[in-house]
C-alpha cells in the first residue's frame, strides 16, 4: 500500500535507509542557509555559470548567462542568505551548434534578438567580493571576453580549489557531487546549475569535516607564482617534468605555479640542479584571485641567480 501522505512517505524512507538504500530529495532553491539570525559578520558573493555554443572563447560565445547572489562569512565558509538570482539569453549571432545544444538544449528560437543587460548585469554583482564558479578556468575567459567588469573581481573554483579526492568524494563533477550531497537536480541551464553549486557548497559531505566553501576560499586566497625556468638545458626535461613542470611548446620555456612562500627554495633547487650552479635566468609571474584561470598575465619579473 503507498503512503498517504509526507509523513507517512518520511516514516517509509527511514526505515529503506535502515536497510541501507540512499536517497536523493530534489533542488529546493533557498532563501536562506542559516537557521537562525546571526550576528556573524558577513560579505556577499556570487555564483556564475555560462552556457555557451562551444568551448573556445575567442569563437564561440555566451548564449546564457546565470547568478546567484548570497552572502558568506569568510573566515569560516558558513552560508547565509540569498539575494536573488540572474539569468538571460544572448543571441550569439550565428546558429547554434546542434552538439551545443544537445548539452543546454538552448535552441536558436530561444535566444533569437535576446541581448544580455550589461546595465543589469554590473548592478547584480556590484556587491560581491567574490566570483565562484564549477571550472573557473572555462567561465572566466568567456565572462571577461563580454564584461570587462569581471576582471576587477577575485575569482574562486570550485572544481579546481577543493580536493574533492581527498575528501573521499569520486568525482568532481556537479551532478555527482550533487548526489552525493543528497539532492537532485535537471543540470545544464545556467541559473539551476549556480543553485545547485550553493547547496553544495553548503553541505557536500566531507571526511575532513571542513566545509567546502573555506576550504574553496582559503585556496583562493592563495598566492602563488608562475615560475619559467628559462633557456633550461635540454638535458634537464626529464627532471623539470618528474617536478611537476610543464613544457610550453610556443614559448619554449618549463614552466610550474607554486606558492608564493617557496619560490626562495625553488630557484635554489633550480640552479643547483637543472642550471649546474651556473648563472641563470628565472621569470616569475604573480598569479592570484585577480588573474588566476584568466588568459591575463600578472606581474613579470625576471630574476637573475
């Protein structure tokens, strides 16, 4: 016999989960995270998500653009109120790719003579100390492609700036993470993504017991260097690539981001090992939450060891 009514449908719930089954409940959007008024003093961010006819920025462009609004404590990561939500279509000029569209299922008539509001827009976010988005690095370059605003914003990832591994969650995808934190959701539209993003960042279950959203921030506060081993000999590829380094084929340079703090022992470490104590050039680029997963390059310096 089915339950009658929620508390019957509650009482049946428990006692499958006693058996072991597990159970996602679907995306309420919220007005707040906090169950009581406080006192706790707060600053306000947003969540961003695009949808967009591919995955070039300098081609393909935003076809929606979604936010949500709501505000934080930064020293712990706890959750507070929502101020609302944004979402709108831009026409991109040109048709849609039918493989685009197979993802957002945003269609041409659905965008046809749409414009984003700029006005709109830099109204929505002038409050935030702090952009997040799930994969800053795609997001980032599009926004700032068509808003130059976002570039006088700190940036934080959600995708890049927790370690979801260590926390003992499989994947970082937004879906899983969402069903990991016992809701589900329809994904891929911009507005319903940034909601489901929030709760998440709310209550995603972690073995640290951290919660996601400090330990996202915490990572964002970050400095950090972009450190080019310049005219690195030709023998020493195989130990810059065991370091962590990366070859950059245009430029023809090894390159690592490390903190800021250990940039001292690595140019050490890179003169006495890949340089052989022998005069050398090392360039160091600043990177930070302006500039971080942006194509924009921070401050240079080239240091001489």
């Amino acid at each position: 016999m089915l339950p009658q009514n929620k508390a019957d449908v509650e009482i049946l719930l428990e006692s499958l989960k006693d058996l072991g089954y597990r159970f996602t409940r679907p995306l309420a959007e919220r007005a707040t995270y906090l169950a009581e008024p406080t006192n706790i003093k707060m600053m306000r961010a947003v969540i961003l998500d695009t949808e967009t006819t591919g995955t070039d920025y300098t081609q393909d462009k935003i076809i929606e653009l979604g936010m949500v609004v709501f505000d934080y404590c930064p020293r712990t990561g706890i959750i507070g109120d929502v101020h609302g939500a944004f979402n709108q279509l831009e026409d991109p000029g040109f048709p849609i790719p039918p493989e685009s569209t197979k993802v957002h299922h945003i269609t041409d008539d659905m965008v046809e003579g749409k414009y984003i509001n700029d006005d709109e827009l830099e109204a929505f976010i002038d409050s935030a100390s702090i952009i997040i988005a799930h994969n800053a690095k795609f997001d980032r370059r599009f926004v700032e492609s068509r808003f130059p605003i976002f570039k006088s914003k700190p940036w934080a990832c959600s995708f890049a700036q927790i370690d979801w591994a260590a926390e003992g969650l499989g994947s970082s995808k937004l879906e899983f993470l969402a069903y990991r934190s016992g809701f589900h959701y329809d994904g891929h539209r911009a507005s319903v993504d940034c909601h489901a993003l929030l709760e998440v960042l709310h209550c995603a279950p972690t073995e640290s017991g951290i919660l996601p959203m400090k330990q996202m921030l915490d990572n964002a506060r970050l400095k950090e260097y972009k450190v080019s081993a310049l005219q690195a000999p030709f023998e020493s590829k195989d130990l810059l690539k065991f370091r962590g380094y990366r070859w950059n084929a245009e430029r023809k340079v090894w390159h690592t981001v490390i903190q800021e703090s250990l940039f001292e022992s690595e140019a050490e470490w890179l003169k006495t090992e890949v340089y052989n104590n022998k005069r050398c050039k090392i360039e160091r680029e600043k990177v930070d939450a302006l500039n971080r997963f942006s194509d924009r390059i921070g401050r240079l310096e080239v240091i001489d060891c």
